[in-house]
C-alpha cells in the first residue's frame, strides 16, 4: 500500500490520502483486506465527486508561513483532528505574560523580589512558575472592579480554592491548556476529547445535540465547521472550574466560543473567546497553539491523582497523622497554613 | 464494579429465591426482533445464535469504511454474569421459563426495595443497619423491564460460571474474608467475640472493600474515594443505569461509560500496533490497544495495577474485549478474561447492547470525586466517635457495625 506523501499525483491519491491520513502506518496494516477494498472503491466511485471536494478542500494556505501545507483529511472531507495534542505554553500557570516566579511566595529582602514560601520552599527550582509571554490577546483580562479583587484574593489563596490542587475536573477552557496531553476522537457526528489529567472529558455534538441536562465541570459543547475551522459553542459550566493558577475564575454565566484551525498537519490554532457578563466588562479572547504528540510510544495515560490528593486534603482526619513535627539534621518544614474561613471545603 | 456488586448483593437478598433461580437476562435486541418475526414458532431462537446469523452487509458503516460503533448503548435488562447451577449448561431459556422470569420481574418490580427500613420483618429505624444504608431505591435507576434469552453472560466455560480459583488466589482471598470478619468481630454485624487484635493490622491487600474501619482514608471501598467504575464494565442493570457513549475515528475508539451513580469515566482504545507499555506501568484501567480482525474491534488490556479487583483478579488481569455491530440496534460486547494467578483457566461473558435514542438518553459526567463530601464525613465522624468514647460520651467504635449495612431484608 502506497504512503500518503506529496509526490502521489492525481486526485484520487489525495483523496485516498484524505481517506488514510488519520491512521498511523500500523493502523493501515491492521485494516487488512476488507478495508483496502473499500479504500479502492472509494477511489473509483468517488473519483467525480473526489475531483470537486478536492478543489475545495485539497489545500489550505497557512498565512502565517508563506507555505502551502497539506491539511489532513477525513473520510468526509473535514480537517483531520485526531491525535494525541497538548500546549507548550506556560497558560495554566499564569495567562497574562509573566516572569518567573515562586509558586507559593512569600516577602524577601527586597520588595519586588518574593521568596519561595511554605509549602514550596524545599522544592527550590521545581517549585517556581515557568516564565511566558501569556496568551491573552491585548494582555489583559477585562475583569469587573469587585472581579479584579477576588482574582486578587483567589490568586493569595490558591491552593485552597484551585480546583486543579484537589485533582477536580478543569473546566472548560482551562482543560485545553493544562500541560498534559489529551486525545480527540474524531467521530461522524461527535467529537470526543479525553484529557489524561483528572480523567476529564468532553463531547462536542456536530450539528444536532441533546438538551443539555445540568450545568457541568466540563460544559455542553456544540460545534459546527466554517471551512477548514472547528468553531464550538460552550455553554451550561458550573462556576467552580478556574482558568488558571492564578486565580482567575469565572460564573455560570460563562459563554465560550472555541475556534479550532489546522496549521500545520501537526498542529491547531486554538481561540477561545470568553464572556461573562457577571465577571468581564467585555468578551476577551486567548490565542495558543496545540501541537501534535509524534512519538513512536504516544500515548494517553491517566494522570490518575484521587488518591494522591487524599494525604493534602484528608491528612489530618487520619487516626494517627502522616505529618510529624520533623527534627534532627532533618530539615525542619513546619508548614502553617490556615484554611479561611469559607474556603473549608464543606462550605463550598 | 464493586457498586455493582454491591447492588447485585443487594438485589440478591431482595429477590434471592426468584432471581438466582430463574436468571433474568440481557436484553438482546436481535433476538427480540427475530422473536417479533417468528412469533408463531414454538421455540424461538436464541439471541446469539440470531445474531451471528445477520448478514454482515445490514452493519453500518463510517465514512471510512469502518463497522461503526458509534452511539449510545445500554440495556434495562438484567442478565446475570453467572449462571444458576440448574441450567446447567443451557445458554439459553426455554419459553416457559423465560415468561416465569418476566412474570417474576414484574413482582419484583412491585416490592418496596431499599427504601423499606425493615431488616428480617423487625423495624430497623435507629439501629446502625438503618443508618448504613448509604443509598435508598432511587439511586438504583429504572427497573428492567425486558428480558433475553440467556442464562447468564458467560458463554464460556459452558457452564455459564467464573472458573475455579488457583489455589493461590483462593488462599488470597481467604485471607483478605478473615481479615474483614477479623475487623467485625464483636459487632452486630459480625461474629462473637471480643474486638480482634488484627484491628489495626494493615489489610492484607490494597483494601478496595468495605471494611469496617476508617482509622486512614485507604481503609475505604474504592468507591466511596470515588475511584470509578474498573474494567471490564457489564452494562448490567447493576450498573444503575449505564449508558456507554461511542466515538469513533479510524486511529481511536474513544468510550464514555456513564455507569455506577456518577463513577462514569472515559476510556480512550488507540488503534495502533505499538507494544504494551513498558511493565512497571500499572493503571488502574490498564494499558489498552485495538485492532480490527474483520468487523470486530479487538481491544487487548493489560498493565493492571493492584488497586482494581475484577473477581479477584488484580495487576494480572489480562482482558481481551471484542466489539461488533451486529445490525442497526445492536452491539455485541464481549471479553475474555485470564489470570493465571487467579483462576485455573481463561472464561468469556457476552452482552448485547441495545441502541438508545440519543434524543432522550441523557450522558452526564461523573463528577463522583468533585462531590465527594462522604469520604470526608466518614473520616470526620469516626474521629468525633474515637473523642466521644474517650470523653466516656459514647461506645468504642470498634464494637460498632459501619460495614455491613446495605440490605433491607437481610
């Protein structure tokens, strides 16, 4: 069986590209006999209709680069999503551009120099913020006087709120950027993303979708294609998924439109505009870039962290505690860190 | 998994002469439809046989040619893995037994269930069997209210039944019961005696039971630390209303199981012929990879850790899973599960889903760990309970039952 590589002249051979782009080598050595036929047939059948889909979707022009690149394609002719994807951006941590810094920080000599405070300080390097130049178009993120101060707050307070620390679900958009991998599943009339982190996932229903049930940790998500661009609806989150370490939150109210664009074969342009009126004076929109996993041994694994968050969030009720008061040439960590008073966790 | 067994204990003590003995079963919607066509055969032919027999070409298929799996698959019938031992080896009812099953199934239906707080017809209210009821009638999703033709889902031994255990597993698992009838010991729920001296001892394995101590959060079941739903899932009634969500693309099968009152998770199956990830990774849904052989998806899982037990099975388990469009309605699911560790030879068990309506089929994340305030409650309040028998305000917690509560009539 012939490769799906530029120098296969023709239509058919692109539409037959179109047609096994999605599958990996092995994939294609799987499919045996029954599935070459049909990959024939659809050559032959379809090559009228495989002449015109082609001149509408055979290339697509990445402005950015100059270059004609190849758009991989499904069976049906939509930009091929499939994969295993992930951000390299720092937009987890801190979304607006920023430097590094401490994790957990406290005052140090110097005013605008924090030091690495309790529970981070014996992590040293490991327990900074990776510096980045953000991802939020403009910089800023519009919030609402009375908004602006709870980011503050929350920002202080992050590691008893960030549902991300207690291993929860993380909401949309936010799922999008953690820096995990998460694969999609590119369906015929659904598109399934399954997120290592936390176990999350989300439907995205093409064209007609169920009534949405309830608001959800991970939203109801409905897409349509404008050309080559997955353009997708989100609606019906609850108001407890965060957008970052840093504090920045949203309300029920919040409506999310994500823009999903090939640029290259292995990697999505990915906008999302948020508006929340209860939270942002205006709608704002963050701009990244999710690269293709192209490892021989990608693969998606759980980053399974239930049980591993228990010890920082249960500890203390075990009936002999883990945390003893550390003392010798041991290094004594003597951690303090009060919960506040409307941030124990069953009073949320 | 261990909900489900958990409601099938239940059921079981609801129901046990009727149920056990006359085997409700999976729906199987080609049987039905060939039942439909051959209503005026004596003997109708069984849902299996029915199935295999379709021609391949009624299969829908993906754009790419592809059998396609893709939808929203359940089924509101209850089959039992295991056979009763009266039908021998009979895969499938007879008529006669097949309407007793249905008549039986109504009468069930009509029972009060869990919300009845009566246990051996003497009122339980206020005693700790009433208190330890953490689910009433309503978490247990619709009845069934069809039946096939199958005697159990394991079609192979032929006897329908999980294979002896090796003599190492047994001698596992032996343990593991004393150990929990060590932690009873001297409570209402357990055997006489005075408070055990293994109380504090650790459990024999990563405990994933309900045992009756909560001096550590790892002293809880699995799923009260919301650890989801394990592998293989049986759509079983049991599962309180399971529906299982496909999407399909030519290099993934990607599985929403929304099973087990919100231990719903998603499973991504690559289809790849990459090996098996390297041994030292061990995850709690194993290391899946596809293939087709056919028409059937051909999932290989391994790489098990020891925090999952299916019937004893633990980091060993190796499972096969086949996936078949059968026709427009149906989906065959079966696995094969071996273990040399645990069971003297490999066994097989079959569903047949039935397609569900997407438009009223409702798919909801689990969000079991985000609510998980009972982890939290159960720890809290043994701490509060050790305090007030110290202050001389209450009885030892280790002579209180906090395991065994859970059926009514029992």
């Amino acid at each position: 069986m012939p490769n799906c590589t530029d120098d296969m002249p023709g239509h058919a051979s692109e539409l037959f590209c179109a047609i096994i782009a999605p599958q990996s080598a092995a994939t294609r050595q799987n499919w045996s006999g029954e599935a070459d036929m049909r990959i024939r047939l659809n050559r032959l059948s379809g090559a009228a209709a495989g002449a015109a889909a082609i001149a509408v979707f055979g290339l697509t022009v990445i402005q950015t680069t100059g270059q004609a690149v190849r758009t991989p394609r499904t069976a049906d002719g939509k930009p091929n999503l499939n994969g295993i994807w992930q951000v390299t951006n720092t937009a987890n941590w801190d979304l607006l551009a920023h430097t590094v810094r401490p994790a957990v920080a406290q005052p140090g000599v110097y005013a605008n120099h924090s030091v690495l405070a309790a529970p981070v300080v014996a992590l040293g390097a490991a327990g900074l913020v990776p510096p980045g130049p953000g991802v939020v178009e403009g910089n800023e993120i519009p919030y609402k006087p009375e908004a602006a101060a709870r980011k503050r707050d929350n920002a202080e307070h992050w590691l008893d709120r960030d549902p991300e620390v207690r291993c929860y679900m993380p909401g949309i958009p936010r799922a999008m950027y953690m820096p995990y991998p998460f694969q999609i599943t590119q369906g015929t009339n659904k598109i399934q993303m399954v997120f290592a982190f936390a176990n999350a996932s989300r439907t995205i229903y093409i064209g007609a979708a169920p009534d949405p049930p309830a608001d959800k940790w991970m939203g109801h998500s409905v897409g349509r294609w404008e050309g080559n661009t997955l353009v997708v609806d989100v609606t019906d989150l609850n108001d407890r998924s965060w957008l970052s370490r840093s504090g920045d939150f949203h309300s029920d109210a919040l409506h999310l439109v994500e823009r999903f664009t090939p640029i290259t074969p292995d990697a999505l342009r990915y906008e999302v505009t948020v508006e929340d009126p209860n939270v942002f004076t205006r709608p704002w929109k963050m701009n990244m870039v999710l690269y293709r996993q192209l490892e021989d041994n990608a693969a998606l694994i759980d980053y399974r962290c239930i049980e591993l968050v228990e010890e920082t969030f249960l500890g203390h009720l075990r009936k002999d505690q883990l945390v003893k008061h550390w003392e010798g040439d041991t290094i004594i960590l003597d951690v303090t860190r009060r919960v506040q008073p409307g941030d124990k966790r069953y009073e949320r | 998994m261990r909900a489900r067994a958990r409601f099938l204990t239940l059921l079981g003590a609801l129901t046990a002469a009727t149920i056990s003995a006359l085997a409700l079963q999976d729906v199987a919607v080609a049987g039905q439809a060939d039942r439909q066509r051959t209503a005026a055969a004596p003997a109708p032919r069984p849902a299996g046989q029915a199935a295999a027999a379709r021609p391949a070409a009624k299969v829908p298929r993906t754009p790419w040619g592809a059998p396609d799996l893709q939808g929203l698959w359940n089924t509101n019938t209850l089959v039992p893995l295991e056979r009763s031992r009266e039908f021998g080896t009979r895969a499938f009812m007879t008529q006669e037994e097949h309407a007793k099953a249905l008549a039986d199934l109504q009468l069930r239906n009509q029972r009060p269930g869990r919300d009845s707080r009566t246990v051996a017809g003497q009122s339980a209210v206020g005693t700790e069997k009433d208190v330890a009821r953490a689910y009433n009638e309503f978490w247990f999703g619709d009845k069934p209210t069809k039946l096939s033709m199958r005697t159990s889902m394991i079609t192979d031994p032929a006897d329908g039944r999980i294979p002896p255990y090796t003599p190492e597993a047994a001698r596992r698992i032996a343990d593991k019961r004393e150990f929990l009838a060590a932690l009873l010991q001297g409570t209402s729920g357990g055997r006489p005696g005075p408070i055990s001296p293994r109380r504090a001892d650790p459990s024999p394995d990563y405990n994933l039971d309900r045992i009756n101590r909560s001096d550590n959060t790892e002293d809880r079941g699995g799923p009260e630390r919301c650890f989801g739903s394990e592998l293989p899932v049986t759509m079983g009634t049991g599962t309180f209303g399971g529906v299982m969500q496909i999407v399909q693309a030519p290099d993934s099968v990607s599985i929403y199981y929304d099973v087990g009152q919100g231990s719903g998770f998603a499973w991504v199956i690559p289809i790849t012929n990459r090996p098996h990830l390297p041994k030292n990774i061990q995850l709690y849904r194993g290391d899946a990879i596809g293939r087709w052989e056919g028409g059937t998806l051909v999932v290989d899982v391994t790489n098990f850790s020891d925090e999952t037990n299916f019937h004893g099975s633990r980091e060993n388990l190796h499972l096969i899973q086949r996936f078949r469009r059968v026709d427009a309605n149906t989906l065959s699911v079966e696995f094969t599960a071996e273990d040399p560790t645990t069971w003297t030879r490999p066994w097989t068990a079959i569903q047949e889903l039935e397609k569900a309506d997407e438009k009223t089929t409702l798919v909801l994340e689990g969000g079991c760990h985000e609510g998980n305030y009972g982890l939290l409650g159960m720890m809290l309040n043994t701490r509060a309970a050790e305090k007030a028998f110290a202050e001389g305000k209450g009885p030892d917690p280790a002579t209180q039952d906090n395991a065994t509560g859970g059926g009514a009539e029992n």
